[in-house]
C-alpha cells in the first residue's frame, strides 16, 4: 500500500488548478445510462473513483468512452444490456447505488446490492428506495441486494424528503427525467453539485425547474438525448488546498477555483484568518497573520460541508484559542481526531461535537488515513509538523484527489509518494 511522506514547515508558494469535481462527475457519468445518445463530460477528474464508476457503468453494457487521450473527456451512452450493480463494486463506491433510478426509468428493472456502511457511518438509503417507491416501483430486499421493477414506466408524484440527502435527490432526480407526468422533490439536496447534474440533464432535453433551490420539479419526457457538459471545478479540492495555504502560513492561487460554489467555508475560513480574494480565473488564498479558533457545525449546504471538517479541524488544531467543531451530517466522522493527536493536537471528541485547543505546532509522525477526507487532512497536518510525516493507506486519498503530491510539490512542499 503506498504511503505519503511529508517533511513540513514550508510555507506553500505558487498555483493549484482546480480538477473537476468529484461528486458532481460520478453521477453525470450515471447520468449517461438515461439515453442511448452519447453523454460527453469534459473536466472530468482523474480518481480511483471515476475508474470505479466507469467499470459499473460498463458493465451494465454502457459505453464509456475516453474522448482525449487524457482521460478529462468521456462520452458515455448506449443500450442497457445487464440491469445488476453487483456487491464487489457497489462496496468500494456507495455512489454505484446512483444506478438504481436511471436503470428503472429506462429498461424498469433493477438489481443493486445494498452498499453496506462506511468507516464515517452507516449510511443507509431508505430515503432512495421510498422515494422511487413513490413513482411507483416495487422494491424487495433479497440477499443484500435492492430488486426493484415498475410495470410499465415510473409515474410522476411530489415526494417530500424529510432531511436533506445528496444522493437521494440525485437518485429520484435522473429517474424522474423519464417518468410519465410531473415529479416535485421538496426540501431536495442544493449542493453545487446537484446543480451540476441537472444541468446535464437538461442539456440532454430533461425539463426541470427549481434549480438551486430546495424544490426541483421534473416534468417527464420520453426519452433524452446526447449532450456535451462540463464538470464543475471541486468545491472540497478549493477548500482542501484553501486550507493547506493557510496551515502552512504560504499564499497559493487556486486556479479555476469558484467563489460562489463555497457557501459557508468561506466566511468560517476568513473568521480564522485565512484571506481569500476572488479573481478572474480562480481565488487567491493567503494567511498574513495569526490564525484564531472558530466555532462550526456542518450542515447541507450551503451551510459548511461535512467533506471539509477534517480538513478544517487540522487548520484550527494549530490556531490561537479554542474551536468547537460539530458533525451533524454523519455519525461518526471523527476517525482523523486520534491520528492528529498522534501529531500533538489537542481534540478532545464529546458525542457529535469536538473541543480543538490550539498548539503552537505539531510533530511529524506516522498516521493512518482512515477515509477520503481524513487522510487529506493529516497531510494538511504534516505540512505544519516539524519533522517527517508518514501517511499510511493513501488508497483513501486516490479516490478523491488527483496528484496530492504533485500540486504540493509545485508549491514547494517536500513531500513524495512511496510505494508498496
Ligand atoms: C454525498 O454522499 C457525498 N458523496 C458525500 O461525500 C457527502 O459527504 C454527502 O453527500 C453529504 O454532503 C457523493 O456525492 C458521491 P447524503 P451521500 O445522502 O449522498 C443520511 C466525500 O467525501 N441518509 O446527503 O451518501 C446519511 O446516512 C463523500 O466526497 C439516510 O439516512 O450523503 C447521512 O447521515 C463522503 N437515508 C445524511 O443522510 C438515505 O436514504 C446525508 O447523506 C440517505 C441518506
């Protein structure tokens, strides 16, 4: 398993491009499978995840094609040949589960494995099944896997979620594309993400309205056709490296960077003292003082999301003062805590809330990333530490990140992959 190895306390100088945002290209890729036209997503980041997701996409008899040579184009589309999203791959990726709506309204049955939990929480998907429940399929549990079938197509209805649930929404958005009649999801997931993926749909000829807001109303075409659409640039990629500027006291621009897509990560960075000032093409991020504890809870956006607390907690574990830092979205996404303490941080976990007291500095240490954003996390921390960082089973980091170390390098980072 390869390794990351990190010497710190070099201030971060220079320019990071912005990739493609992860969760806004893993369900534009499912996106695909609703026309036998071709789908062709442009920015498309280079992830362990987006191989995953081209791997199920293809075996559900799709194409998925590289459009470049470089993998950043991928034109996706075709018939539906095999309508099962079997265990093996829906275990490494839960967004596999992203299938089950658009194999519905297309050919009206479906076999997706439960995705099972995940280290930061159990994750379930009740809110997906009732939903399609409600456009008419029939959903059964048998050996761990979802069947589903609707008798004809699926039909319009107003489905009201009781929380906010990214993947739900995507889920009953792209089935309700091709239903009979109108759909209206209320209180739906108003991520930039979200955004992202109807605006492919609609490209493809879906008709939706309600974009941006918390209720989506989808009125149902036959078919959709081909479309070219690019990916957002990575919202948590921004505050990812945002963090790692102001964590190392460095100034770096964040290329193609969107300031409008932050929502609440900007105002809780600049109250810790992180300066961001928007340009033309990107932001530019810098930390010319002290930093200072702050108080966050995450919350759907655009309050501060959930995939930048630990990266955010690293920051605060080396600010001046005290921080309170409460997970609402997931039940336990705390698993980065001990690993920064391991580095001489002060986190001290009460239930879904954590105490951060500030240290002057941190050491180098080894640690173990424990999932995607936590080990992004402990390299924020080993840029601060004194000494030799060694992060463990980076195969977490490679399904989110494209070329972590690279984009430090070419800020003057000492920092290299081992592998094996
Ligand atoms: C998406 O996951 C993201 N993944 C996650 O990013 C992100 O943390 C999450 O949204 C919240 O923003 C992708 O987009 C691929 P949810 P998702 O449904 O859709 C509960 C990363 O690091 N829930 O909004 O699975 C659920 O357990 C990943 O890139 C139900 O109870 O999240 C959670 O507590 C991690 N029943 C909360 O709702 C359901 O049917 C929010 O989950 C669905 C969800």
């Amino acid at each position: 398993m390869d390794r990351i190895r990190i010497r710190g306390g070099r201030p971060l100088s220079g320019e990071i491009k912005v990739g493609g945002a992860k969760n806004a290209a893993l369900p534009l890729m499912v996106a695909g499978m609703l026309t036998d036209d071709r789908l062709v997503l442009t920015n498309v980041p280079r992830l362990a995840d987006v191989q995953t997701m081209t791997l199920l996409i293809q075996q559900h008899g799709v194409a998925v094609d590289n459009v470049t040579n470089d993998a950043r184009s991928l034109s996706i589309g075709g018939p539906i040949s095999n309508t099962e999203a079997p265990y093996d791959i829906v275990r490494k990726m839960r967004a596999s589960f992203l299938v089950l709506g658009p194999l519905l309204a297309r050919v009206g049955e479906a076999r997706v494995s439960l995705p099972g939990g995940c280290g930061i929480g159990a994750r379930p998907i009740d809110l997906h099944l009732k939903g399609l429940e409600q456009l008419g399929a029939r959903i059964e549990l048998e050996g761990g896997y979802i069947d589903a079938r609707v008798d004809g197509r699926l039909k319009g209805a107003k489905i009201v979620f009781p929380f906010v649930s990214v993947g739900a929404t995507e889920n009953l958005l792209m089935a309700a594309t091709l239903a009979e009649g109108r759909t209206v999801l209320a209180n739906a997931a108003r991520e930039p993400e979200i955004g992202d993926l109807a605006a492919g749909l609609v490209a493809m000829g879906a008709r939706i309205s309600g974009i941006g807001s918390d209720t989506l109303t989808v009125d149902g075409v036959d078919r959709l056709h081909g479309a070219e659409h690019a990916i957002i640039p990575d919202r948590i990629e921004t505050g990812s490296y945002a963090c790692a500027a102001a964590i190392s006291g460095g100034s770096v621009f964040l290329r193609d960077a969107r300031l409008d897509h932050l929502g609440a990560t900007v105002r809780i960075l600049r109250e810790a003292g992180v300066d961001i000032t928007e340009q033309p093409d990107g932001l530019m991020v810098t930390r010319l003082n002290g930093l200072h504890g702050v108080d966050v809870m995450t919350e759907p956006y655009p309050g501060f999301p959930t995939d930048m607390q630990a990266q955010l907690m690293a920051l605060l574990s080396v600010a001046d003062g005290a921080s309170m830092v409460t997970e609402t979205i997931f039940e336990n996404r705390f698993m980065h805590v001990p690993e920064l303490n391991r580095m001489g941080a002060r986190i001290n976990v009460h239930g879904a809330s954590a105490i951060v007291r500030g240290v002057p500095g941190l050491s180098g240490a080894p640690v173990m990333a424990t999932d995607l954003r936590a080990s992004l996390s402990l390299i924020l921390a080993g840029l601060a530490a004194q000494g030799e960082t060694i992060v463990n089973r980076v195969y977490h980091l490679d399904r989110g990140y494209e070329a972590v170390e690279q984009k430090l390098a070419a800020c003057g980072v000492d920092i290299e992959r081992i592998s094996g």
